[in-house]
C-alpha cells in the first residue's frame, strides 16, 4: 500500500528522502509525491533565503532546529552539498541603523529567530561583509557564535533531494492534484486517493494508500478541504507572500567565501558568507534580509505581505511592481557601490583599503555620495508564498481520524493522515529535520515524536 505525499516542496521532499532511505521500513516504489504545479519549487522552496541556524527557535521548536541543522550539516558532507547545493557556514549580522533599531529587532518580537541568537560577550563588532555599505547610518554587530548558522540554495538543494528520491524508485506525480478519497468497499482494503491532472489528456491515477502526508506549504488547508469536505476542522495555516531579488555584485565573487584573510589580531574574517537583517524606512519601513551565497550571488527579501491573496495556483502568482522596486532600491543603498568615500581614522588607526573596506579596528562612517551606482545585475525577481501559523511555530503532527469526517469508514489499513506545514520563514532550516521526523512518526518511532511534541495540531 502506498503513503502519498501531497505537495513536492522541500517539506515533502525531504521527508520522502527520509522514508525511501534504506534503514527505512517503507518500500521506496510505495512512496508518491504528488505536485500540482507544472514547474517544481516554483514557491518558498525555491524563492526562498536558504538561511540555516541551530540555535535560533522558540522552546517548542529548539530541538528540531538543532536537529535539522546538523541534518543539513551532514548531508552536506556526505553528498558533496558545497558543489551541489552551495551549502556554507554563514557569519550572521545584525546593521544598527541610525534610528537605533537593531537590526534583527523585527525576530526579536516573537522570541525565536534572534534571541536565541543573543550577541554573546565574546562575540565581536564587525564591519560586515565586504559587499555591505551601511552608508554612514549604524554600526554591524555579529549575532550568531560559529558553527551554529550556515547557509544553502534551496532550489539546488530541494531538487537534489528529489532527485535522490527518484533514483530510489519515489513515484512524482506532475501536475497532478488530489480530488477526493473514496472509502474502502471493506475494512480489508485501503481507501482509494484520486488525483487529476491540469493535463486534459493525461488519465486519472487511482492510488490504493495507507498513508497521506499534507506538506502543501500554504496551499495545504485547501488540500485538506478538498479530500476530507466533510470535516468540520479548520487548519490554522495562512500565506505570508514576501518578494525577493536574486542579485550579482562586483564586490561579492564566486569562491571568495573559500578565503579567509586575518584582519587583526582576534583574526576576523574579512570574507566569506554573511546573512545581514536590518531595517529601512523605505516603502512603508520593513525589515531587509540579505544573504551572500557562493557562486557569486547575493539574496535580498523582507518585504513581506500578509493580505496578498493566495493564488489558486503558484503560477498565476503575479509580482507587485512597486514591492520589487522598493527592494531595488533598498539593495542599492546598501550594497551598490559609492561613488566618494571619505575616510574616518579611530584609535587604532585603521584606514580604508583600495576596495572601500576598513582594515584594523575601525567602523564605517562619513559616506559622502549625492547618488549610489546601481553596478548591481538582477538575475531574478522572486515572489513566494510562505505558510504561517498564528503561534509562530509549524504543525508537525497526526490528524486524529475523527477530525476526518469519515467516521471509521476508511478501513483497517488506513495509517492516518498526516500534515507537516506552516514553517513560516523557517521552511528551509527545519526542512530536513522535518523530514526525518515525520518519516520516523509515520513509521511509529515514539522517539520523534517526543522530538516535536510541542509541534502538534
């Protein structure tokens, strides 16, 4: 009998990649990923930071975070996850600006991304990446101890993930939707899953299945409705639509996060890759979020939009002009490149370097521009769907089948419906814990359950 996964995001990508490996009992030819969009992760799971951090959860969510993160660090190391997904340990920041506001104030509401990220006392002030200029306007503060923030491409990472699935004999269903769950004709036999495709000429698939996993990200409560319409339960699930610039910069090259350069006596890192949050009085205010990544590319998002209608289909999603220009511009204040400098000694006597970047102890300051270049190529404009919960944590869990709407009409070889969703702007950190933690409580190991007991619906 097979456990269908609906939604081929990196949710139930990985949790697949988990449930076909070999010390699983599932067999991977039973396993079904079933995508409704024609093009795959083509939402959160591609548009996405690919941020990582160990340490940076609410209670409830801290020990599938440590978990995840050191997922991520193995797989990496185990599958050549630098060449194949970029995979990098990261130095977070945090750009005081002017105003006073830190930076990362905007995850410090809700107690999880950057509390748990305090500034730690040996930690020390820094000038931020090379490709960062803060314009005169605030200081950078490092906010993550090393080795616990890292930082990937989830649209390389997601499709490796699936990839291996395949390769194992994972069934993809593209672009197919579940329609409906028939009972079984006798508590011997499975329920039937129908799918359907957008295809018209493509047939109509009939799935026997033990198990279904709902992992649509923020498409999953409709899902839901659709294959149980008779339940009276409402998954507290909704979008947050965020839109994103995938840039290259001049200051910022492919492999520079392979050198490590001593700029003073405590041997500071001058290169590598950096995630910077910050905030902006620009359209509105908002809080920026910029990560560098290898391969010379450089990510900028935090424009976030709570009443943005979710579309019936990612595909029909359409960009905001006007978001993606405040972005723009936001990028170019601060990482496009000055056209003055002017030169501010401290104590230490630390002067500019030839690239605008202080060396010795100094901070950034006296930026004298009347405009900033704009040397910064857009390679991609991203618009995506993040799933929320009002508690600010995901749903990793078993749905009770009385919630189900079928009494107990759907057999003695029903394994329950399962639902792993609403990771907020954590979908990509927690993705591989997830993964693994809900392959094992499907397949009954109380131990993972105990991992995420505070997860549940």
């Amino acid at each position: 009998m097979a456990t269908v996964i609906l939604g081929t995001g990196i949710i139930g990508a990985s949790t697949a990649f988990y449930l076909s490996d070999s010390a699983s009992k599932t067999a991977p030819s039973s396993i079904h990923l079933v995508e409704a969009s024609p093009k795959l992760f083509d939402s959160a799971s591609g548009y996405a930071a690919g941020f990582l951090a160990r340490d940076w959860f609410s209670p409830p969510s801290a020990a599938l975070g440590a978990l995840s993160f050191d997922l991520h660090k193995k797989e990496a190391q185990e599958h050549g996850g630098y060449e194949k997904w970029g995979y990098s340990s990261s130095t977070a920041t945090s750009l005081v600006r002017r105003s006073g506001e830190r930076g990362d104030a905007w995850c410090r509401d809700d107690r999880s991304r950057a509390e748990a990220a305090a500034i730690a006392e040996d930690t020390p002030a820094s000038d931020g990446p090379r490709w960062l200029n803060s314009g005169g306007e605030g200081e950078v503060e490092v906010i993550s101890a090393e080795g616990t923030t890292a930082q990937v491409d989830p649209y390389r990472l997601s499709h490796f993930l699936l990839q291996t699935c395949r390769s194992r004999g994972v069934k993809l269903h593209q672009p197919y939707k579940a329609t409906k769950l028939t009972p079984p004709s006798n508590p011997d036999s499975p329920p039937i899953l129908h799918l359907e495709s957008s295809d018209p000429d493509a047939p109509e698939v009939l799935i026997p299945t033990s198990r279904i996993l709902l992992a649509s990200g923020a498409w999953t409560p409709r899902v839901f409705k659709t294959i149980f319409p008779s339940s009276k339960l409402r998954l507290p699930i909704t979008s947050l639509a965020g839109h994103s610039l995938l840039l290259q910069s001049s200051r910022w090259k492919a492999g520079e996060e392979l050198e490590r350069v001593d700029a003073d006596d405590e041997g500071k890192d001058v290169k590598g890759v950096h995630a910077v949050f910050t905030t902006t009085e620009d359209h509105g205010g908002w809080s920026p979020e910029i990560f560098s990544r290898p391969r010379g590319e450089i990510y900028i998002a935090g424009l976030n939009d709570a009443q943005l209608t979710l579309p019936e289909e990612v595909t029909k999603r359409e960009l905001d002009p006007k978001a993606i220009a405040a972005v723009r511009r936001v990028a170019r204040d601060l990482m496009g490149r000055r056209r003055t400098e002017s030169v501010e000694r401290n104590g230490h006597g630390g002067v500019d370097d030839d690239d605008g970047r202080r060396n010795g102890n100094t901070k950034r300051s006296g930026f004298e521009s009347d405009e900033d270049d704009d040397d910064l190529e857009v390679l991609r404009e991203g618009l995506c769907f993040r799933p929320v919960t009002s508690r600010g944590t995901p749903i990793l869990s078993k749905i009770g089948d009385e919630k189900l709407g079928f009494g107990s009409s759907l057999g003695d070889r029903w394994g329950g419906c399962w639902i792993a969703a609403g990771h907020g702007p954590w979908g990509i950190s927690l993705s591989l814990g997830t993964g693994y933690v809900m392959a094992g409580m499907m397949e009954g190991k109380e131990e993972m359950g105990r991992i995420v007991k505070g997860l549940a619906l």
